[in-house]
C-alpha cells in the first residue's frame, strides 16, 4: 500500500514539474480566488452580524433588560432596584424607562412609533445615544416639553423608511404625540442616528413628560430597567447573578431582542451558501477540464504505464493527488492572503456599510469547513476524467484513441 501511495505521489509530482508551468500557476491562482471567495463571504457575514449585535447592545437594550413580572404592566420600586442592580461590580449602570408606542403628528403626517421616557443621565451610563445626535441636542434632566427623535420617524438623513416618516422634520419643529389617549405637543430639542433601523425608529421625552401622559406620576415605576455591563461579561452569568439578588422579575439578555437580527443573519447565510455552491462548482470544473486535458495529452504514456505493470488504481491515484496538490495550494496562498492581509487591513481601516464602519472576522473552523469542501471538489473533479480513462483499452491507449 505504502509502494503504490509513493509511485503515485512520484506520478503527480513529476506530471506537474514537467507540465505547462502556465496552467499549473493559472489552475492554483484560480482556486486561491475561489477560497478566498468562500471564506471571505463567510468572513464579512460574521463582521455585519457582529456589528448588528454591537448596535443593538450599544443604542437600545443594553447587556440585559429587566421587565416586569408576567400580567404586570409596570417594575415597581424602581429606585431600590437600580442601587440593588448597581451593587454587583460588573454593572456600569441601570436605566429605568418608561416604554409605550405613540403615533406622532407633523403638518399632514402621522406615523407611529416606540416612545421612551428617560432620565438622560442613566440612560447615558447605558446606550450611546447622547453621542449618536446628527443635530440639535440630547436631552438634559430639567427638560420638559422637548423630544429626541430617531431619523426613520423624523425623515431625512437618509432615512431607509423615508416615506413611512414625518417627512423631513428639522431641529426646532413642534411636533404632536399622542400616548394613552392624551395629546401633547412637543419641541425637537435633537435627531440621532444610530445606523441601527431598529434603533432609530424611535422616540425619547424625560421621565417627567410620560409620567404625566401616562398618569403615574411621582410612583418611581418603569416598564424596563435596561442593563449595562462592564467589556466580555457573560450575560447569562449577570442574570444568574441577579436572580441571587432575589429579583423577581423577567431577566432577559439583549440575545432574545434578537429575532429580526437572525432572520437577517439566516438570509445572509442562504446568500453565503449559494456563493459558496456556486463557488464549489468553478472549482469542480476547472480541476475536471485542467485534468482531462492533462490526461488526453497523456494518452500513450498512460498506456506504457500500464503496460509495465502500473496499476488503474495508482494511475487513477496520481491524478487526484495532482488536484488535490493544486487545491492544498490554492488554500494555503488564500488563506494567508485572508488572515495576514485582508482581515488585518480592514481592522486598521475598517470598511464603510450602512451600519457603519466594519471590520471583516475570520472563523478559522469556517476556513477548516470551506478548504476540505473545496478538496472534496477537487477531488471529485480529478477521479472521474481520470477513472473513465484509465478503464480503456491497453492499444487503445497506447495508440493515442
């Protein structure tokens, strides 16, 4: 066994170093495209996800969101809560919201949205939206009457939903919202963006100003206390840590706001995969075409092979290990193309998308997955030319038919 593995091995090697030079380098530069194509795919899937998850974390629900008990429509005792919930020493700091939808009025427009109240000071130790204000300003603790809005409710700022919004309100604006049944007007003190759809299809007033519109004023009650954890903290391991603090309350990690991120995710990852097969399929055939021609112009000396006892099998062997050479290099050359080039390139320059700035990430298991479907490629793409040739006739071969 270990005769014939070393014949063929000796086969491939000298059938490359005596072929065209041209094709084995033309063969292994398009096979490094094709790999970097697959794992780059994969690469920037896991870069926009990630910077999905950032923006959900940083501009709306923080690490973990406490709610209140099941038929409850309110946290109460929400002050007591949050100096409890800041005591553990991974908690950068808590802020207590007051969450309902509303339906804003401009001119002619009505829309509805999400509208939080707010203690701007809390909620800055939490979500970054203070520093995602395009225009105007953030609210401040004393204000009343003035309204932060999101730019898929105000319109403009290349809003993605421009026509679903208000139409273009600007700083300085009064516009109508209507919460439970009450109707206020409301100065647009700033407008942010967070690149975040999700995000910026809000609204935020202070605590005082929905307090007074949902009639709770003065109860210290908050429909979500949203949650800010210190950099690589577990999650799951901050709610164990606040159940033992005896909350009662639903404890949920920013992952099960998550539903529309995975059905992005999964689109993305149907998209990758069609890549990845159509991908798969140049790979089959270019190894199929590169090795046919290869062995139709090696007619006779297959022949004399097995006229001096070379058997089908080590001859059919010789071949795929050629193939499966031209694959190991082509996935060796991407790879480090990927790994010591793109990916650090794009962290210190980081691409420009809709989500904003992105860095590409490199799963190396992911990497492992695409090059051994792009030997099994490879490798079916070498067998089957050389197999059908093999099993002709001894003249035949030798004859050159």
């Amino acid at each position: 066994m270990l005769e014939k593995a070393k014949v063929s091995f000796f086969l491939a090697s000298r059938s490359i170093m005596r072929g065209n030079k041209g094709i084995t380098i033309f063969t292994v530069f398009v096979l490094t495209l094709i790999f970097v194509q697959l794992v780059l795919f994969s690469s920037m899937l896991a870069g926009v996800t990630l910077k999905f998850n950032e923006l959900m974390v940083d501009f709306q629900t923080g690490n973990v969101v406490i709610e209140p008990e099941e038929e409850e429509r309110y946290i109460e005792d929400t002050s007591a809560l949050q100096k409890k919930i800041e005591s553990l020493p991974e908690v950068v700091g808590t802020s207590a919201r007051l969450k309902t939808t509303g339906n804003f009025r401009y001119k002619e427009k009505e829309i509805g949205g999400t509208v939080y109240g707010i203690d701007p000071t809390d909620e800055a130790f939490v979500t970054g939206l203070e520093g995602a204000v395009i225009s105007g300003e953030f609210l401040s603790r004393p204000d009343r009457g003035e309204i932060i809005l999101g730019r898929e409710v105000s319109g403009g700022f290349d809003a993605l939903m421009e026509s679903r919004s208000l139409g273009g309100v600007e700083v300085g604006d009064t516009v109508e919202l209507t919460v439970s049944g009450k109707t206020r007007e409301f100065r647009v003190k700033g407008i942010y963006t967070t690149l975040f759809f999700m995000a910026d299809a809000g609204a935020y007033v202070s605590r005082a100003d929905m307090e007074e519109m949902l009639g709770i004023e003065n109860r210290d009650l908050a429909s979500e206390i949203a949650i800010k954890t210190t950099a690589g903290t577990d999650e799951y391991g901050t709610r164990i840590s606040l159940l033992s603090l005896g909350i009662r309350e639903n404890i949920r990690t920013w992952h099960e706001f998550a539903g529309i991120l995975r059905l992005i995710e999964n689109t993305l990852g149907l998209v990758r995969n069609i890549m990845n097969a159509i991908g798969l399929l140049i790979a089959f055939v270019i190894i199929f075409v590169v090795i046919y021609v290869n062995i139709v112009n090696k007619k006779r000396q297959i022949g004399v092979q097995k006229a001096i006892g070379i058997e089908q099998n080590v001859i059919v062997a010789s071949f795929v290990l050629q193939a499966m050479l031209y694959a190991g290099t082509g996935i060796i050359l991407g790879y480090c193309f990927v790994r010591f080039g793109l990916v650090p390139y794009t962290i210190s320059n980081p691409i420009q998308v809709p989500l904003g700035a992105m860095s590409l990430r490199l799963d190396d298991a992911e990497a492992i997955n695409r090059a051994v479907l792009l030997f099994l490629a490879s490798i079916i793409g070498s067998v089957i030319p050389a197999y059908k040739l093999a099993q002709k006739d001894l003249l035949d071969l030798i004859w050159g038919k």
